[in-house]
C-alpha cells in the first residue's frame, strides 16, 4: 500500500464559544489530516516533536489509537508541549492564540522509508520556520529524490506577516519541491496582495509547481493544472459548528482522492484529465464538510468507514490511470 506522510506540529487546541471552553481537542494542520486518513484505513506516518508531559502523551495516544505511526515523533523531556486557544465566533470561524516553546524547536528527524508515488503532506508556518529549515529542507529533498508526490498547504496566516521577508526564500524553496500547491484567499493576500486565482497563479505559482488548489472558504474553490487546465468548483454546502480543520481535512481529502484513483507523479507532472481532477476535488469537498458538522478536527468514524469501504472496492483507480496513461500517449 501507498503511504501518507505528514510532517508538521502538534498541539492541543482548547476551543471557546460564547468565552467559554466547550472542548480540547489534539491538531496541527498536517495532524488533521492525517487523523482522517489513518480513520479510513491508510498507511500513515507522522513526523513531529512534542514534549513529555500530559499533553504530548495525550498527543501520542491518539495518533496511536487513530492508526497513525508515531515512531517519527521526536519528545523532548525538557519541553513543554504547545497549546492554541481557538475563539469561534459568529460564523463558526476560528481566530486563534498560540503558546509554544519556541526555544526547543529542533526537530530531530527520524526518517520513515519513502518509496515512489508515496504522498508527503507539508504546511503551515513550521514549513518555512528558520529554526528548523535546514533538517525540513533536507527532508523534502530526500522525499522528492525517493519518488513522492508532495503536497504543499501553504497556510500563512496574517499573525506571520511580519515574518514574510524572512522566511520568502523558504517558501520559494518549497514551491520547488512541490507537485500540487494549496492555499487560501487569506494566505495569498498576506503573501502577495492579490485575490484573483489567475493572476496569482500566472505571477507567484506556475513558475515552479503547475498544480494548484486555491479555495475560498464558503466560496468557489479554483483549480489550475498541468497543460493549462483550469476550473472552478462550487463550495460544498454543508451545516457549520466550527470550521476548525476544514481546510486541513481538504488536504486529506486530495490526499485520499489521488490514491484512490491511483495518481503518480508521472500523471501530475503530465496532466490529469478533467474527470479526474472532479473525482479529487469532490473527496475533498466531501472530507472537508464532514469535519465542519462537529468541534472535532478529523472526520467522524461513520464517515471514515465509508471511505475505507469505498477504497476497499476501488481497484486502486485501474480505470483512471488508464485513461490517463492513454490520454498522455495521444498527446505525446
């Protein structure tokens, strides 16, 4: 089987309503989304570092008890494991206050084993941080030398703003490694100024990654693709208690959509045809409404065992690949 691995942080994340907590919940952009696909019966490893206190006990536990590996997360016995704070407000929508000890990143990596066509998830801040930059940059060049397709959730929210100048070389490292870009309307904004799909994707994306998700919360996501495919897709439409996790569950709803229609990276560098990118795209509209009907940051287990019934009973997408591989033919 195909294995997913995620590399970024962890945390405890106590959400508020109304000023009050009404739950604690283990995340981390990359965590969330492995959450769901180690729920639906994937082959998933988690690369992180957490401390050795109640918290990344608990951390470690529920990896393990969601069928996630955690023999990649480093515990440092001297740190302490980092919490957010999330205010829901109105909308469902969370702002967030984060407490870390930032003096102990140091990310001790412990290499999984990465084959071909394997899939590694990465984002966030903790993807461009200084601190950890050459062990993350030394990981993402081994991963794409082995094979892998990897997944990049940019996720610069505007409390990094004044971080940009400093960390842009960063993040232009890691378009480069980079098959399929993903960001937000606001990750875009904070980056670059710019609102419009086309103008962001033709100026600061296409040089280096063809791929490219940019979604707009309630409002239609865009696609751009390898031999200049180009869509918009409508938001899937879905009753909102917290938008926690939505966009992490996104991730790992293509993540789900590509190995269920057995995608290569030879199919991305190539095009996938339009069928294709539906199919993706709709598992990740599926896996992302799920999770914003609840205050959990991972899908459900009614939903995730769907889903690992509906990968049980596709045949690692034959057909899809098929067609793909006889589209690529014709054009070449």
């Amino acid at each position: 089987m195909r294995k997913v691995i995620g590399i970024g942080e962890t945390i405890l994340d106590i959400i508020f309503k109304d000023e009050q907590p009404i739950g604690a919940v283990p995340g981390g952009s990359m965590f969330n989304g492995l959450i769901s696909l180690g729920r639906v019966g994937m082959d998933v490893t988690f690369i992180s570092e957490t401390g050795d206190d109640r918290v990344g006990q608990r951390i470690i536990r529920f990896l393990e008890d969601n069928h996630v590996d955690a023999s990649s997360v480093s515990i440092y016995p001297e740190s302490k494991s980092p919490i957010s704070l999330a205010f829901l407000n109105e909308n469902n929508d969370a702002e967030y206050i984060f407490y870390k000890d930032h003096p102990h990143d140091r990310l001790e990596m412990i290499y999984p084993d990465i084959h071909s066509d394997d899939i590694v998830m990465f984002g966030s801040f903790y993807a461009v941080n200084p601190v950890i930059r050459q062990q993350m940059a030394a990981f993402l060049e081994h991963a794409h030398n082995c094979g892998a397709i990897l997944y990049y959730d940019v996720n610069f929210r505007a409390s990094h703003r004044d971080d940009l100048m400093r960390v842009k070389p960063n993040l232009l490292e890691n378009f480069e490694y980079t098959d399929i870009i993903r960001g937000s309307m606001e990750d875009f904004e904070v980056m670059y100024n710019k609102k419009d799909a086309e103008s962001i994707y033709r100026s600061e994306i296409s040089f280096y990654c063809k791929n490219f998700i940019y979604t707009q919360g309630a409002e239609p996501l865009e696609v751009r693709g390898t031999g200049g495919f180009c869509r918009q897709y409508p938001a899937m439409q879905s009753e909102t208690v917290s938008t926690i996790g939505a966009g992490d569950n996104f991730n790992a709803g293509f993540v789900y959509g590509m190995i269920k229609y057995g995608v290569t990276r030879e199919m991305l560098e190539n095009g996938l045809p339009e069928e294709l990118w539906d199919k993706i795209v709709d598992e990740a509209q599926q896996f992302a409404a799920n999770v914003c009907q609840s205050i959990n940051n991972s899908v459900d287990q009614a939903f995730a065992d769907l889903k690992k019934q509906e990968l049980l009973d596709e045949p690692s997408g034959k057909a899809e690949r098929e067609a793909c591989l006889e589209e690529m033919e014709k054009n070449n």
